[in-house]
C-alpha cells in the first residue's frame, strides 16, 4: 500500500507545478520546447511577455527533457489576444471540471468554443487536481505471534498466540479485519516426569591394596525410585572413597653420588659452576618417601683475566653558535660533538662506533627586516542598502607575513568597493502622505530624494506611490572599486 501511495505522490510531484505563470529566454518552435527560465513567478502571462522580454511561458510547469519545459510562445498569446479583428476569434474558457478521481492524484480540464473561422491554439487544457491526499485502506492481519509458554508442564495444559490488525493497519475510513486475534490450543499432553531416589549405602569393600595406606569404597543406587518421563537423576555422589591401612610397606628414596663439577658458564670474569645427584638408591616404593635436599648444587667461579668493555657515547653538546653573517641571506654552519667515555673501552673492548661531531646548516636572520605580504580578499560584505544603488566591500590584511623588524609595509589598497546590480528600485514620495495614521505636509526623504507636502488634503499612504527612479546610496566607495 505504502508503495503505491509513494509512487502516486512523486506522480503528483512530477505532473503538478507551483500555481503561477513561467517565463523562459529561449523557445525552439519545431518542439514547443522552452529554456532558460526566468528565475520569478508572474501574476499572468502578460506580465511576462510584454514587461520582461521573454518568448514563452507555460501555466503549469511540465518537464520534457533535462532543463527543458513544454511551453507556449509569446507571439501566440498576441495573436489570441488580437484575434477578435481577425479571421478567427476563439470563446471564453468554460469552468474547471471535476477530478478525475475522488482520492489522491488526477486531472480536471476545461474548454472553450471557436466562434469565428479555424481558431489557432488548443480547445482543452488539463490540470493536475486532488480532492483527498489519501484513499480509504482496509486493516489486515499481520502474522501469527509465536505461541507463548505452556500452562501446564505435564499432563496437558494449553497455550495462546496473538496477531494484530495492522497489515496494513485500518486507515482513513477503512474496514476493520474479520476474525479473531487470538488462537489457542492444547500443550504438554504427556505424563509428568518422576525424579529418581537414591537406595541405601552398602557396606565398605576391603582395602585396595595388602599393605601401606590404599583405598576402600561403599556405592549406592539411583532406583529409590528410578527416574522416569524426564525426570532428573539423583543429585549427589553415587560412591564414596575413604583411605585403608592394612600393614606398613614402604621404601624411602636415597641419593646417589654427586656427579663432577661442570666447566665455568664464561671465559673471564665471574661466572657459575654446578653439579647433580638423583633419588635413586633406592627409589621411593610403596608410599616411601621421596629424597630430602637439593638435586642441583651451584657455586661461583673467578677467571684471573677481566671481560672486555665495548665503549659507549656521552650525550651531543649543546650547538655551537651560526658562523652565518646576520642578515645577510647567506647560510652558515653550526656544530656540536660527543664522546665516547660513557664507558670508555677497555680490556680490548670495542670503541664507539659513528662520528663524534655533528655539523648543521643554519641562518642568522634573527632580529632582521621582514617585508609584509597581503593575503588572500574576504568574501564581498552585505550591500548598504536593500534597493538603489547600494555599495558592498571586502578587504584583505598585510599579514601573510606581517611586516617585521623595519620591513616595508604591503603595497596596494586593503579595502576594495563594488556598486551591487539587481536590486529593487526604491519607493520615493511625490505627495504628502500619511504615516502611522498622522498626516504629514513636511518634506520627507527616501533615499536621496526629497519631496514636500501640498497640504491640499489629497494625502495619501506613503506606501501607495513609487518613482521609478534608484536610490542614491549615500556611502562612499573604496580606492579600488569594481562594478559586480
């Protein structure tokens, strides 16, 4: 429904234009195709034609192409107008017709009769119309809900589902849906689910093993009664495990000979040596005990001969000051250096590898003469005045860069002016006139204009009379002035 409601209106948007007469520059006659349009909605065709120079216009605004509009030429206008000396003569327009349709987008037309020869021009006109925006729209039901939960978990329940009216829902006038919303039915017709019971414990079974610390159990069953239907299993353990000791047999472990020294982990200076045993003489048996004490032993060992030291760099000093001549364009060099004592290299160790000098190139311009440069125009300001000839400015400022240190200034204007085209010609006062009701003989101005009162009682509202002459904009005009 929505769809076709969507399309009907962009139907609607394409066909039907803004009331008011179109005017256009160009008309190519084979087609009665006009471009160009005059940016202004006139009162009537008249206006248009004979006021702004234009060659066509149309009623109602209808695309035909990119830019491009059906349309009648002026001259057709002038010729209908003039027709009744002619050797046709056509008859007024009847009234408008009624809609097309009763409910969204349609057309009405009108007509009117040829009473003198073979009359030039059309017989009918159409227009787009539209009585209601929307047409009446029945409800209808959406999809079933899913079924909601059981009422009984066993031994039969029942359960509901819903669906709305709202597929799409009753709208400006429309019927309601047939039927019921809800639906029910019958759930869960199997017997209820029996949780199982545990039976009583046995007895403890015999020690798992003839000597030494070992394991005896005792079990019972889940069948006190079974479970059944889905019923859950007993809860808890279904064996329990307790530690027997029948007589004692255990074997503790003993430690074997230590194996020799092994070599020192470096070749100079300080380092480790090492040596291991194992728990195997015996082996612990039977619950025995394990082995007491370490199976790794470590101790230091010394070389006479020190490890070499690879020397490392200090931090770069500060720079030293530019060589540069100031203020002379001319770059210059400055440097800073290193060394390599942090540490220094020794017992043969390697030394620091890189320069220990670095050298950069640098300019002394600290201090001197900066010229100014102006940057980019502002945008054109608001005009003075909303008719007449008005003036508008836009400016730029000397600081891309600023003039620095006894730099030159920037050359040229900062302020440029242009008179503004295309506005309304201003209202002057011929008469006296009234206003806020007072009557008024004095003179009275608009814009550069004075005029003065008769006093006579023809007085009329200052907002009756026009002159066709533009304001004078009283401001002034910058130094680099340009017509917009």
């Amino acid at each position: 429904m929505y769809q076709t409601l969507g399309v009907w209106f962009v139907l609607l948007l394409a066909l039907v234009a803004v009331q008011g007469e179109y005017c256009f520059r160009k008309y190519k006659g084979r087609h009665g195709v006009c471009k160009g349009q005059i940016r202004k909605n006139f009162r009537n065709k008249e206006a248009c034609c004979k006021q702004h120079n234009a060659v066509a216009f149309n009623e109602i605004k209808v695309k035909k192409g990119r830019n491009a509009y059906v349309c009648t030429p002026c001259k057709k206008l002038f010729e209908v107008h003039t027709s009744v000396n002619s050797k046709w003569k056509w008859g007024p327009w009847s009234d408008w017709g009624a809609c097309s349709v009763s409910c969204q987008a349609g057309y009405k037309k009108r007509t009117r009769p040829c009473l003198k020869g073979k009359c030039k021009g059309t017989p009918e006109q159409m227009h787009p119309c539209m009585d209601k925006q929307w047409c009446p729209v029945d409800g209808s039901w959406g999809p079933w809900f899913p079924w909601q939960g059981c009422s009984a978990s066993c031994k039969g329940g029942r359960q509901n589902r819903y669906r709305y009216c709202n597929n799409p829902r009753p709208e400006n006038g429309g019927l309601y849906c047939h039927g019921t919303n809800t639906d029910i039915r019958g759930c869960n017709a199997k017997p209820c689910a029996v949780n199982g019971g545990w039976s009583e414990w046995s007895g403890f079974s015999v020690c798992s093993q003839t000597c030494g610390w070992s394991i005896q159990t005792r079990q019972r069953t889940c069948n006190n009664p079974p479970p059944e239907h889905g019923g859950h299993w007993c809860k808890g353990k279904d064996m329990i495990k307790r530690r027997c000791f029948e007589r004692k047999c255990p074997v503790h472990g003993g430690w074997s000979l230590w194996s020799d020294w092994t070599k020192c982990s470096v070749s100079c200076g300080t380092g480790k040596v090492k040596r291991s045993r194992d728990c195997n003489s015996p082996y612990p048996k039977y619950g025995g005990q394990d082995c007491h004490g370490k199976t790794i032993e470590v101790k230091g060992c010394q070389h006479t001969r020190p490890c070499p030291i690879d020397g490392r760099w200090s931090d770069w000093s500060d720079f030293s000051k530019c060589s540069a001549v100031p203020c002379s364009g001319v770059n210059g060099e400055k440097k800073r250096s290193r060394s390599c004592t942090n540490p220094r290299p020794m017992y043969n160790g390697r030394y620091c590898t890189g320069s220990s000098v670095d050298r950069e190139k640098c300019a002394n311009d600290v201090g001197c003469p900066v010229n100014g440069s102006w940057c980019e125009w502002k945008d054109w300001g608001a005009c003075g005045q909303t008719c007449g000839n008005a003036i508008q400015l836009h400016r730029r400022h000397c600081k891309c860069p600023a003039p620095l240190n006894g730099g030159k200034p920037c050359e040229g204007p900062e302020v440029e002016s242009r008179i503004c085209t295309a506005l309304p010609k201003c209202p002057t006062v011929s008469r006296g006139c009234r206003r806020g009701g007072s009557e008024s003989g004095s003179a009275m101005k608009s814009g550069s204009g004075v005029g003065s009162g008769s006093g006579d009682g023809s007085d009329v509202d200052c907002d009756q009379e026009t002159d066709d002459s533009d304001t004078a904009n009283p401001s002034g005009s910058g130094s680099g002035s340009k017509r917009g």
